[in-house]
C-alpha cells in the first residue's frame, strides 16, 4: 500500500505541476490527447484506479495543462517520466 500512495502522490503532484505551467504557460484546450485518456493511462503508470471524485478532480486538474504537457503525459511510461511533463 506504500508503494501505492507513493505512486499517487506522484501522480498528484505531476498533475498539479503540469497544470500550473497550463495555468501560467500556453493556452490549454484545444488540440493535444482527451484528458480522461491521459488520466487512464497515467493511472496505469501508477499503479492507481481513480474513480468518482478522484477521477473527476484529476481530469479537472489535466485540462488546465497545454496541449504539449497532455500529449507528453500521454507518452510517459514510467512515473519518473511525468516530472519532465511539466516544462513542456
């Protein structure tokens, strides 16, 4: 379970960091992956389901980041690899 939270934590975190360079950075929204598609496939990487609430918030959160930062999350397969999301 520690390894679990850890992996969510991450999660979390790459997702908040990614959405404040959306929020500061370039214009989020169109172009680049569905975020419901880069939630599902950064859960994977995590090791973590996100339902209800969790799941919404988390989307919520990727639709704030540019199109470039989705598309990398998207292409991320290892959790060390969603930090480097953030400066796209």
């Amino acid at each position: 379970m520690t390894n679990q939270l850890t992996s969510f934590r991450s999660f979390l975190a790459a997702l908040a960091l990614v959405a404040t360079v959306g929020v500061s950075g370039a214009c989020s929204g169109g172009g680049g992956p569905a975020c419901d598609k880069v939630v599902d496939h950064v859960s994977q990487i995590t090791g973590m389901k996100l339902e209800g609430d969790r799941r919404t918030g988390a989307i919520d959160k990727c639709k704030k980041a540019p199109a470039s930062a989705r598309s990398c999350m998207l292409k991320a397969s290892a959790v060390e690899d969603l930090a480097a999301c953030a400066k796209k």
